[in-house]
C-alpha cells in the first residue's frame, strides 16, 4: 500500500469517525499528501468539519474541499428569509460589530462590512455559516484598524510564537509592511499552521495575513 493509500484510508476512517459528518456521501482521494473531498453534505456547517476532520490527519498537507452542500426537504429558505436569519444571529453575538452586513444571492451568503480584528470577521462567518439553508458563506467583510509600526507588529508576533507551546518559534519567520503581514517556515502539522496564522492575526493592526508556511511531517 502506497503513502497516498494509507492517507486516502486514515482519511476516510476520520470522516467516518467524526459523528458531526455523515461520510456515506464523501469520496476521498489523495496525491502526494495533498487531499480532495467530493460528494455531498447536508448543511455548510458540515462540509467546513469534514474539511477540519481531514486536516487533522498526519501526512495530510493540503485539503481541496469540492465538497456540495444538498439540503434536506424544508431545509430551502427564500433569499431573503435566509438574509433575516443571518442578519439575526449576527445581531445576537456579542462579538459581531453591529457594522457587518450579509447579502444573499441563490442561498450564498456575502458578509460585507466592516470589523477592528480578524476574530470578528471569523466570528461573523462561523455564525453565517451555522444557518441552516446557507449554501456557502464569502467574507468580504474588511479590518480598519490604523496602520502600527512594522517593528513593532513583527516583535509582538515573534513573542507571540515564543509563548506558544504549539510553536517551534525558531522555524518561523515573519515581514510585514503596512499592516499585511507574510508568515514563513515550516510547521509539522495543521494545527501548528493553524496555530501560527492565528497568532499573526491577533497582532494589533493586522490587516491581511499571507499563509507561505509549509507542512512537513
């Protein structure tokens, strides 16, 4: 059995075990550790922790989710019910500005806006993409905080990465210019990259974080 065999196998055993995904409907394949997920789910919420399920496995470094949300009988909802649902539990959380929109078109929801942090635009998608009818969710909603000094951004990161347990802070490496920040270097794991990104993005005055880390198990 090949590394992708084994891969494919460990994948479809994760789905499979993962009680939030139904996998009946999921094929898995998988080249040079990078994974495809075709088939169909039955909500967004769904297709977004087989994504996560399937990152979670070693060898796997690169998730090309093709998965189709297929909702249920009932489960359609007219645009703009769907748009007042959204608009709804974006109101409720307490984590969501009251400055985020969301536009619906054909059961896809678009978040426009504005937020101060990247927790916020995260936070307004996963509440989005949690609404039953959602077909998929793009987060067109922008941060506005000032522009701080790049020294200053690339030190608090660097602690950031430091103070993490997660992290091997000397494998990682970051620039920044005008509050786009780009992070380098080798991680040996989803999580760790996961770890990485969000650390970047915690920084005061991040705007826009590029991902230009590698997995290597």
């Amino acid at each position: 059995m090949s590394w992708d065999d084994d891969v494919v196998a460990n994948v479809s055993d994760e789905l499979f075990w993962d009680p939030k995904v139904d996998s009946a409907a999921i094929a898995v394949s998988a080249k040079d550790g990078a994974v495809t997920l075709r088939g169909t789910v039955g909500s967004l919420r769904e297709k977004r922790e087989a994504r996560k399920a399937a990152q979670r496995v070693f060898g796997v470094n690169w998730v090309d989710d093709e998965l189709k949300v297929r909702l249920m009988d009932g489960q359609g909802r007219a645009d703009s019910e769907l748009r007042g649902f959204v608009l709804q539990a974006l109101t409720l959380d307490s984590l969501v500005p009251a400055t985020v929109d969301a536009k619906v078109a054909d059961g896809f929801v678009t978040l426009t806006g504005t937020v101060d942090w990247q927790y916020q635009r995260d936070e307004a998608d996963l509440v989005a993409s949690s609404i039953a009818g959602a077909l998929d969710v793009f987060n067109e909603i922008e941060i506005t905080q000032p522009t701080p000094n790049a020294a200053d951004t690339e030190e608090s990161i660097k602690k950031a990465f430091k103070r993490n347990a997660a992290l091997d802070a000397d494998a990682l490496r970051i620039s920044t210019l005008d509050g786009a920040v780009t992070v380098k270097g080798k991680v040996s794991s989803w999580s760790e990259h996961d770890e990485a990104i969000a650390a970047a993005w915690a920084a005061p005055g991040v705007t826009s974080v590029r991902d230009d880390l590698t997995i290597k198990y």
